[in-house]
C-alpha cells in the first residue's frame, strides 16, 4: 500500500494516529476535546480515546482534525470503547 493510501485509509476509518518526537506529540483525527488539564489531555478520535499524559501539556495548534502538544511527555495511551456502551 503506497503511503498516500496508507494515510487516506487512516483518517477514513476516524482511528488515532500520533507522532512523537522529543517534547512534542502530533495526533490526527481528533474530532472532539474531552480532557484539559497541565497534566493530561484527552481527546475523541472517533471510534477511540487517545490520553497524552506529562506536566506542562500546552496545545499549540488545533487545526483541520490534528492537534500539536509540547511539553514534558509521559505517557500516551489509546483507549477503545467497551461493548456493553455501543448497546
């Protein structure tokens, strides 16, 4: 699959996706906001969560479904939903 292909099939299928380099993190498809805090964000992909855990998060941008973080990185977690929700 070219890589073109690739990155229209990720944001097709509202499904995080998150590139991390040193104190910065850049997560795709982020379609609603549900956690601010200086120690944690947590945003809605669509069909999943994704937490970025650290002290000093700041959101930098937040544009067009892609949110830039920096800060000191900790942890980053994806989260799904449990069955017995979608019923």
């Amino acid at each position: 699959m070219a890589i073109k292909d690739e990155l229209l099939f990720d944001f097709a299928i509202n499904m995080p996706r998150a590139l991390v380099s040193g104190n910065t993190v850049i997560l795709d498809n982020v379609k609603k906001l549900v956690l601010l805090s200086g120690g944690q964000i947590i945003v809605h992909n669509g069909q999943r969560f994704t937490s970025v855990v650290g002290k000093n998060l700041v959101i930098k941008e937040l544009k067009d479904e892609r949110m830039l973080i920096t800060g000191d990185l900790e942890q980053l977690q994806f989260y799904g939903t449990l069955q017995e929700d979608k019923d």
